[in-house]
C-alpha cells in the first residue's frame, strides 16, 4: 500500500461517521449465536461456528434472509436484546461511528412469542449505554416486514406505542420483489401522524418504481439501498435536486449478486451526478464487514479519495435524525479531521 493509500485508510478509520443502515438482528456474529442457543436451552441446525459460516453464501436476498430469520431464535430475553446491541456498538465505536440509527424487525421476534417490550427495552438499554460509555449517539427505527400483510405491520405499531418513546421511526424491509412500497400506505400515514420519522427500503433488488413510490406514497425521508435509482434518469435528477439520502451498502449488495463485482457498484456514479449517498453496513456479520471494512473495500474497488470520503461521511452526519446542535458538532469534528491530515 502507498503511503497516500495508507493515509486515506486511516483518514476513513478516524473521521467521524454516521450509520444510517444497520439491522441490528443482523450484526448478531456467530459465536455469539451458539453463546446464546446455549444460555437459552435452543437447538441450532448447525454443529458449531465454523458450519454456520460457510452457509453464508447467497445467492440473492431471500437466500440470507432465511437464514437471518434462523440466527434470530436465539434471541428470547431482554438480555440477548442488550447483548446483541452492545456487540455492534462495540465494533462501532472502534470504527468511529458517532451515531448509529439502528433498524428492528419486531415481528420476527412476536411471532416466535417474543414480547414486544423484551425488543424494545433490551435494545433501548444498549442505546443509553452506549451513549453513556462509548460517546455514540444511537436511536431505534422499527422497521415492519413487508412480505406479511399491512394488518400484521398495523397491528405492530399499535403494540408498540406503549414504547413510544423509545423509537424515533418506522422503516420498510425484508423481501422487497413483489411488495412494494404503496402496499404499506396506510401504516406508513400513521407513523407520520404519530410524528415518527419514515424511511423504506426501495430499489435493492425491487425496480425505480418502487423508489418512486416509496418517495410518493409512503412520503419517506430517506432511500434505503436505492442502486436501482441509476436505470431510471428522472429520478436521478430528482434525487439529486431533493438530496434525499441514499443509504447504501455496498459489501451486501456484492453479498447479495446485486453487483456481481464491488468494481462494479454504481456508488461513484451517484455521488458523481450529486446524489446524497451514504455508506452503510446493512448485516455486517453475514455480508463481510462492518461500517468501516464497507468504506475500505469499496473505496480500494472504486479508486475513491480523500474529498469523496469527506463527502460520503459529512452526508451521513447530515442525513441522520440526530439533533441540528449535534451534527453541527460532529461536522466541525470532520472538518478538523482533514484540516489536520
């Protein structure tokens, strides 16, 4: 490695950043998989770490996503709740993450008799810790799973209204193909009634229709994945003049074939035709790293320097639901993290 390469390696390892595309059920490693099927008395279809590893070869998100949902019935306490979460913001305070907007899918834990406050405390515990013991600013978006029904999502923020205050916002996930965004209208209206912030998933996998839509019906804030937004110049041009957040993430969407090279990611053409792109981990025990591998790979794959990488950071600031008074504060940080480099 050069020494301009190394310096821009350490440059991204230290600037302060923001991630806005984490599910948290999918920063759950392995070994802590096994810790907890062990402390919870549940049967894994798996001999040990090293057999739950090398399933992790997908072939497209429904391939993950099943095996995601497995990883997840470990997960039965307040306990194991706090003790995912706190692994994760372990890993992002070594990665200089100052805030983090961490998705939960609560009906993958409901519907396996999980209560909703068991989520919802566990995680938010890890929340107020991590604040106070490691400097980061974290926040929950309960996401509903869009290959089930509106009723069931409807259902699921009414039973987490009692917790209202411990989530800031509702996102849109899971199998994208098939369910778009104007399915979950009426939900959606809701939560922005209720004053929740709105994001979805759109334009992973599903077409720029779906982008549209999600924009349009669903009134969302930010774009979760969006790479389908590039077939499609209209809603380029608009994406770049409204400046809504593009929260993508590169090591899944090689993971996942949606890119069957990281050389080939459309992410430099995004952020060329001025579109507010960030990077994202997404479910970094299962596609390969977390926050900071994200920016390493694919700035190596993409040839990307110093002032995209400012970019990219200061977007992620920006685009976060954290207070004005705070990202002012983390944006001086990065402006004193190059001015010194």
């Amino acid at each position: 490695m050069t020494a301009t390469a190394q310096s821009l390696a350490a440059l991204i390892q230290t600037m302060p950043k923001a991630e806005l595309h984490i599910h948290i059920e999918g920063s759950l490693e392995p070994e802590l998989i096994f810790a907890l099927a062990q402390r919870n008395g549940v049967s894994l279809p798996y001999a040990d770490v090293a057999a739950l590893r090398s399933a992790y070869a997908f072939t497209n998100l429904q391939s993950f996503l099943d095996l995601y949902y497995a990883g997840a019935s470990v997960l039965l306490h307040e306990a194991d709740f706090y003790d995912m979460a706190w692994a994760y913001f372990e890993r992002a305070a070594a990665d200089h993450v100052v805030r983090a907007e961490l998705f939960f899918d609560p009906q993958t834990h409901t519907a396996r008799g999980v209560p909703m406050g068991v989520v919802i405390e566990g995680l938010y515990r890890a929340c107020q810790d991590a604040h106070t013991q490691l400097g980061i600013s974290a926040d929950l978006i309960l996401c509903f799973l869009r290959h089930l029904s509106e009723d069931e999502a409807i259902e699921t923020l009414q039973a987490a209204l009692p917790w209202r205050d411990r989530f800031i916002g509702v996102g849109l996930d899971s199998s994208e193909v098939g369910h778009p965004p104007e399915k979950f209208a009426r939900v959606f209206a809701q939560a922005r009634a209720l004053g929740l912030h709105v994001v979805a998933h759109a334009g992973e996998e599903g077409p720029p229709a779906y982008i549209w839509s999600a924009l349009d019906v669903l009134h969302v804030e930010r774009i979760d994945h969006g790479v389908q937004a590039i077939h499609d110049p209209a809603l380029m041009q608009r994406l770049a003049q409204s400046r809504v957040p593009l929260t993508v993430c590169p090591l899944s969407n090689l993971k996942l074939c949606v890119f069957g090279r990281l050389e080939d990611h459309n992410l430099k053409h995004m952020l060329d035709a001025g579109l507010c792109v960030t990077i994202n981990s997404d479910d970094p025990a299962y596609f390969g790293g977390y926050l900071n591998e994200n920016y390493q790979q694919t700035f190596q794959a993409l040839k990307l320097n110093a002032a995209d990488a400012k970019t990219l950071a200061a977007n992620s600031l920006q685009a976060s639901f954290a207070k004005d008074a705070d990202k002012a504060r983390w944006l001086r940080e990065l402006d004193a993290c190059f001015a010194s480099a």
